[in-house]
C-alpha cells in the first residue's frame, strides 16, 4: 500500500547513468531516501481516521440535534433532551465500525498490490512501489502497469497502452531510450526501465485514479438514499419553522411549540437508515476479506448482486492458467527435432511471459544459439510472435488463424479436429524474408506444423456455474482463444448453451454486436476492444453486466463493464481496473460474494422501509398540524420508545441477518410499497383520535399517549411483515421489544398505573438526579378505552389490506408501461 511520507525540501540531483545489470548501490539508495526522491505519496484511496470521524460527526443532521438540544436547554425542557444520546451512539457505531473495516481492507489491500522487479548491487530484488527511488532498474513486462516515469534502457522493446493517459487506443513500441509514463499498461515484451520521476513529481501521483478507471459506481440502492437525503435536507428546517411560526401564532405558547417542532424535526430525520447502510457495507466488505475477497468500491457490494450476466474470460476463471505440451503435428517435411530447436530460440529471444510461453520454456528449454536481426512480442491484439533470425528465415508462433489466411482450409481443417476436443492449437510459420513494415507478417509464410496444448479446468468451476445458472444469471464466455476449443472447455465445466460459440475475428472491431450478444454463449478471437463492445452490448439490451478477467486484454471490458473482478496473480492493470480482487483467485468465492451483495439489498430494503415509515409520517403530520395552526401532538420524549424500540434495535439485528434471495423490482418501489400505507394509516389514525379529543374533549396527554400506543402497534406490524421468514431468535426479540414497549407506556406515565403515593413512584418520578427521566405518557386505561379499542385492534388488518393495495397498482402499473414499451 502506497505510505505517506512527511513533506521533504525540494533537492537537485543530476540523472545518473546506471548499468541495468548492476543497478545502484546500498549507498545511492540511502542518498536518494535521505533526499526524499522515494516513490511515496499521499494516498487517497484509503479513508483516514480523519476522514472516518469527520464524516460521522459533522454531519448536517446531528448539526441539527446539536441545534434543538441547545434550545431545549436553554427552554429548560430537560426531560426532552434524551433523543440526543441516540445520536451520540449512532455516530460511535459508525466510528468503531469503520475503523475496524479500514484496518482490515487496508492489510488486504498490501496483499494485492504485486512487488516490482529491481537491480540492486548487481542482484535482482523485490521491491515494494513505495520503496523505488529516482534511478533504480525495473524489469517491465507484459501486464505490468509503470508505476513511475522511466526511460527505457539496454536492448529490450515495450508495447505499451497509454490509452489511459492520451485517449488513443493504439499500442505504440518502445525502444532504448524513449520514456514510459506512469500509468500506462505493457501490452507485450519485456525491457529495462531507469526510474526518471518519483513520488508527486512524476505522473503516477496525479494519475493513478484515472489510470486505475475507478468508475465510482453509484449503485441504484445508494442514488435512492442519497435523492432522500437530499429531499429530507432541503426541507426539514423550513417545515420546522413553519411548524413553530403556525402553532406559535395560534397558542401563543413558545416553548410548546418549540417542543412540538422538535419532535416534528427528529420524526423526519432518518438517522439510522445512513448509519446502518454504511455498516451493512463495511460489514459485508470484513466478511468478504476473510474469504480472500477484496472490495476495491463499497458500492459495488450491491451492483454485484443485481448483475444477471456474468462474463467470463476462459483463462484464470473456467481454467486455472496453466497449460500443458501435448504433442506436435508437424508437416512430413519437417522433424520434432527441428520444431524443438525453433521453440527454444523464440522462447529465448521472446521472452514472453504468459501462460503459453511459461507451458512450452517448461517442456523445451530456451535458448538463443541463432544471431537475431527482429523480434516481435506477443500481443493480444495480433495473436502472435516471432522472430527473424537472419539467413535462417523468420518464424511465428501464435493463432493458426490469423498467421494463414482463410484460404488455406486444409490448415484450419486441421486445427478444428483438435478445437473441437477442447485442445489449444498454436500454428508455426517460416518465411525466409524478415517481417513486414509496423511488425506485419512478412511474405512467401510457410505451414511448419501445429502445436498442441491443453487446459486444466478448475475443480470447482461446474458447481460454481451450477449456482449461477439457479440464480438466472446468464453467462457469457469472451475469450481471446479458438472458438472451438473455448466452447469444448465451456461444455465440459457445464455452462448452459455454451455450443453456440462464434468466431470474433470475422466481425470488425466496431460493429454493433447488440443482436450477436442474443445468439451465442461463447465469444472466441475476441480481441480487447471488441470485448469492450460485447459488453456494450449487453448492456445496451438493458443487462447489468460483470465482467471477469486477469489479463491486460480484459481491462477494456472490466472498466466497461458495471462491476469487474479480478484475480490477485493477474496482471496489475487488471487489477486496478476492478471493483473485486480475489486474493487466492478462487473462483468459487464469487458465490460469497453474491450472496453477500443480495443481502446488503435484501436486509437494507428491510430497514428503510421501517426508518421511512417515521419519516413519512412525521412529514405528512407536520404539513397537517401546520396547516391547522396547532402544536405537534408528540413531544420528544414521548417519541422515545417508536425510535429506539419500534425501528432502532430491530433494524440493527435485521440489517446483519443472513437474506440471501434474489431482490426483486426496483429498492424505492419496495420500499414505499409498504412504507407509504403504514404512514398513511398512521396519519389516519392521529387524525382519527384527535376529532375524538375536540368532541369528547379528552386530556391531550390521554390522547397523545394512545397516538404512540397506535404508532407502536403499526410498527411492530411493519416490522413482522418485513422480516419473514421469522426464526426462534427473532421472534424472542420481538416479543422483548413488545414487552418493553407496553412497560415503557406504563412506567414513564404522568398519571401512572404505579400508586402515586408509593416509595417505587417517589424513587422513579421524583428522587431521579436533576429529574431528567421522562414522564410522558398519560393513562390510556380508563372510561375513554371504547373510543380505542376497535382501532387499536383493526389497525394490523388496516395496513395488511393498504400494502396488498399499493402492491396490486404498482404491479398493474409497471405491467402497463412495460406494454406501451413493448408497442413503442
């Protein structure tokens, strides 16, 4: 992970010429430490403590319970003030929980950062990225991203992507001499680097968020919460001062009034539906870290759990990445001998390092007896490399495809009977000229023989798709690879429709590939922007889409897709390009890691359904007791017990369980369809009792105490509705939250059930220290019972048959926009 280091003095130190096999000394690298010309910087992609606290405590709602504590105070309205520890304790939750998240995603977040290769003392090294300093020797190659601004040195060749930087999308070729910037990608070879520019100076430190792409996901869950806050934020102080002028003008009593606006304030701030959402993630993202999982984005936690195409680059994620030498089919002309001894000089000359390359050095050797006059990396774009070796002619490894043309069909007739088993199939060519202007194939190419690999298929990868096919997650296979040979390995790892595969290469990078998405299962010859434009596509035909990968050649779909996963031993571009790092590359984990996304949505659905209920109605009852001119029926006090018992402690057990079914529809709709006739019953229901009081003209006490028992009622019938299915756990927590809801009406009485002359009522309402505890409530048990009873009993049917309600128009409603858009 990339420290921080203190602010040094801006020092001069000339270039120094380093040899790249000796690279600097023991002593040089102390005077560059000691001169700060280290690869350090500020890291913003971590939350600091700061950071952790700032957002936690100054926020715009407790600004507004520090606010209304002030006033209650100085209004002495002392036994109102305990809504202001609820607050303290969401803001310590918050605090303590995603501190412990930080230290626990900023260790794993060292796991997946790859260490660079150095020349130090003649020796080769590994360095951590913040241990480089201006002049070391790195050793580049393919998959690599330059962390520092270099300048390649000795006989070595780059292909570089610096798309990232210039926008262009052309792979350009670097030799002795010319620089590599941060943040680009190498696409193909392998070269020595002198480090140039180090730490703020260099363009790592201002690029590293645009090089890494990071999408800032915004998933629909977290918009819908932030458009609330929004709302909630503009209109909260205007709808309380309205309250307080309204009620003011007409009763004449300011501290009721102030009071009354309090609790009006407090009823709509959803204070624990933002605390709670951020636990859940940090939660889920601590969870997913001890199964190997790292989450580079919080919000990607849900985005992963929506996805319905999951898209899977063969190699690293169907396979294991390692292949294993087969046998030749070489040409009668030509022997295994010679076919050896050609492996062995491109091996040697290449030096490539991927998987093919790595399978063949270990069966062969390498070795460079030939003098070399060219060579030409491997790269994703051309499938192939080679080399010319003077006088001997110049050979090519790589996709039979694109080294011979079409017309030869007796090669491809070939390749296809061994495809069509699942092997992977390389061709060798010979041409006794060099190779063509900007790397091209040089002419009078000659058919040498065909070399035969095959893949190892990860064990886990059936039951792995076997899940996500009972998931209805459809999945796609876009592969780099032989069509043939990826639909073989497809079929045998049990991926549904994985025989309907289409060769790539026939098609331009640029087509529209939206009704091609439709047809097949497996992309093969699909080069890195056509695999961008597959993803595209799918998410053109309305598919939120997660794409897989380990490889340079998958950045381009990583960053296009709506979440990307990569796995720890792929390539370091690949890795900053996603939202997941599996740190063991077990591909098996992304069933964790789908589970764990369905339940943030599932369990976060849950809570703000019951924290909006409040929110509702305290927004709906305020415009009504505005508009009347009268003072808020509730105190804060009173609404201490709805706050804590009703939504609080329940939303806080239920916001942890394990939910992991499928989400459904659309988060708001979910949530309104329930949350919005709760509060309308609960508005009908204060309106209800409060035309009683003006005909039977009942205390307000008696009056507001039965409001709460209504709203109690209501919520504890939301809330057993929301967490079905109910288990043994839940519902003794349940049944403790309905005992201690009905003492709380009893105990905190201003007219109590206790004897009034009693040492017990004496020790609770009189002797209490500074006579904070509050007295709320009045006694609803008397000869006014009749006016309650019925309601109180046919509330729970009341809101059963409003939620089924708005759920029947909603349905009906989206089924009707879904056939005008059908017609349309």
């Amino acid at each position: 992970m990339v420290k921080k280091r203190k602010k040094i003095e801006k020092v001069t130190l000339p270039p120094l010429e380093v040899d790249e096999h000796i690279g600097l000394s023991h002593e040089q690298v102390q005077e560059r430490v000691t001169l700060g010309l280290v690869n350090t910087c500020e890291d913003n992609s971590s939350i600091t403590v700061s950071q952790i606290l700032r957002n936690n405590i100054f926020t715009l709602f407790n600004l507004i319970n520090v606010v209304l504590l002030v006033i209650l105070f100085i209004l002495q309205r002392y036994q109102e003030c305990w809504f202001f520890m609820l607050a303290v304790i969401n803001s310590l939750i918050g605090i303590i929980q995603e501190w412990r998240s930080k230290k626990t995603l900023d260790r794993l977040a060292i796991l997946s950062q790859n260490p660079v290769n150095a020349i130090r003392n003649g020796e080769s090294v590994k360095l951590e990225q913040h241990e480089v300093v201006r002049d070391d020797i790195l050793l580049i190659s393919a998959g690599n991203q330059i962390i520092a601004d270099s300048v390649i040195i000795g006989s070595g060749t780059l292909e570089v992507d610096e798309s990232m930087l210039t926008g262009e999308s052309d792979h350009i070729k670097k030799k002795a001499g010319d620089k590599v910037l941060s943040g680009s990608i190498v696409t193909s070879g392998k070269a020595f680097v002198r480090v140039t520019s180090v730490g703020e100076e260099n363009y790592a430190t201002k690029l590293t968020i645009e090089a890494k792409q990071q999408k800032n996901p915004t998933a629909p869950l977290v918009k819908t919460l932030n458009t609330i806050i929004k709302v909630l934020s503009i209109a909260i102080v205007p709808l309380g001062l309205l309250l307080i002028y309204r009620s003011y003008t007409k009763t004449g009593d300011f501290s009721d009034s102030i009071v009354g606006a309090t609790s009006a304030i407090l009823g709509m701030i959803p204070e624990g539906l933002i605390l709670l959402t951020s636990v859940t993630l940090t939660v889920s993202a601590v969870k997913l870290a001890r199964q190997k999982v790292l989450v580079q984005s919080l919000p990607s936690i849900e985005t992963l759990a929506r996805i319905d195409v999951l898209c899977l680059d063969k190699t690293g994620t169907i396979t294991d990445g390692t292949l294993k030498f087969e046998y030749f089919e070489l040409e009668k002309t030509f022997s295994t001998e010679e076919a050896v001894k050609i492996l062995q000089n491109l091996l040697g000359t290449l030096q490539d390092e991927n998987a093919t390359a790595t399978a063949l050095a270990k069966e062969f050797g390498t070795e460079v007896t030939w003098n070399v006059e060219q060579k030409i990396p491997f790269s994703s774009d051309r499938k192939w490399s080679g080399a010319n070796f003077g006088s001997r002619g110049s050979f090519i490894l790589g996709a039979p495809s694109f080294i011979f043309p079409k017309e030869r069909e007796d090669i491809l007739k070939r390749v296809a009977r061994f495809t069509e088993k699942g092997f992977r199939v390389l061709a060798i060519g010979h041409s006794p000229l060099p190779f063509g202007t900007e790397n091209h194939l040089p002419e009078n190419l000659e058919f040498f023989g065909l070399v035969i690999l095959s893949d190892n298929i990860r064990k886990e990868a059936p039951d792995t798709f076997r899940f996500f096919k009972e998931q209805s997650v459809l999945l796609k296979v876009i592969s780099g690879d032989d069509p043939q040979t990826v639909s073989t390995i497809a079929q045998k790892a049990e991926i549904e429709n994985a025989q309907y595969f289409v060769d790539m290469s026939n098609y331009p990078e640029e087509d529209d590939f939206s009704e091609l998405v439709k047809e097949y299962t497996v992309f093969g010859r699909v080069s890195p922007y056509q695999k961008r434009n597959l993803i595209r596509a799918l998410k053109k035909n309305g598919h939120i889409t997660c794409m897989t990968g380990d490889g340079v050649n998958d950045v381009l779909a990583m960053k296009e897709s709506d979440c990307s996963i990569a796995m720890v031993e792929g390539s370091d571009a690949a890795r900053g390009a996603s939202e997941f790092v599996l740190l063991d590359s077990d591909f098996s984990t992304m069933v964790d890691v789908l589970n764990e996304g369905r339940r943030v949505i599932n369990n976060i659905e849950i809570v703000a359904c019951m924290y909006l209920v409040k929110t509702i109605y305290s927004f709906m009852l305020t415009l009504l007791f505005s508009a009347m001119g009268s003072v808020y029926p509730f105190s804060p006090a009173q609404m201490g017990p709805i706050n804590s018992l009703t939504v609080g402690i329940p939303t806080f057990f239920l916001a942890l369980r394990v939910n992991y079914r499928k989400p459904t529809g659309k988060f708001l709709r979910n949530v309104l369809e329930n949350s919005v006739p709760a509060a309308t019953i609960v508005v009908l229901s204060v309106v209800y009792l409060h035309v009683i009081k003006q005909i039977f003209d009942l205390a307000t006490i008696e009056v507001a105490t039965t409001c709460i028992l209504m709203i109690g009622i209501i919520g504890f019938t939301v809330m057993t509705k929301m967490a079905r299915p109910l288990n043994k756990w839940l519902i003794a927590l349940f049944v403790l939250l309905i005992t201690s809801y009905i003492a709380a009406l009893i105990l905190f009485q201003k007219v109590p059930l206790i004897p009034e002359n009693s040492w017990l009522a004496d020790f609770i309402f009189e002797k209490y220290p500074l006579k904070l505890f509050p007295k709320p409530y009045g006694n609803i048990f008397n000869e006014h019972l009749f006016f309650y009873a019925p309601i109180a009993f046919a509330l729970p049917f009341a809101f059963q048959y409003l939620s089924w309600t708005a759920e029947k128009i909603l349905h009906w409603k989206e089924e009707r926009n879904k056939i005008k858009n059908e017609k349309s």
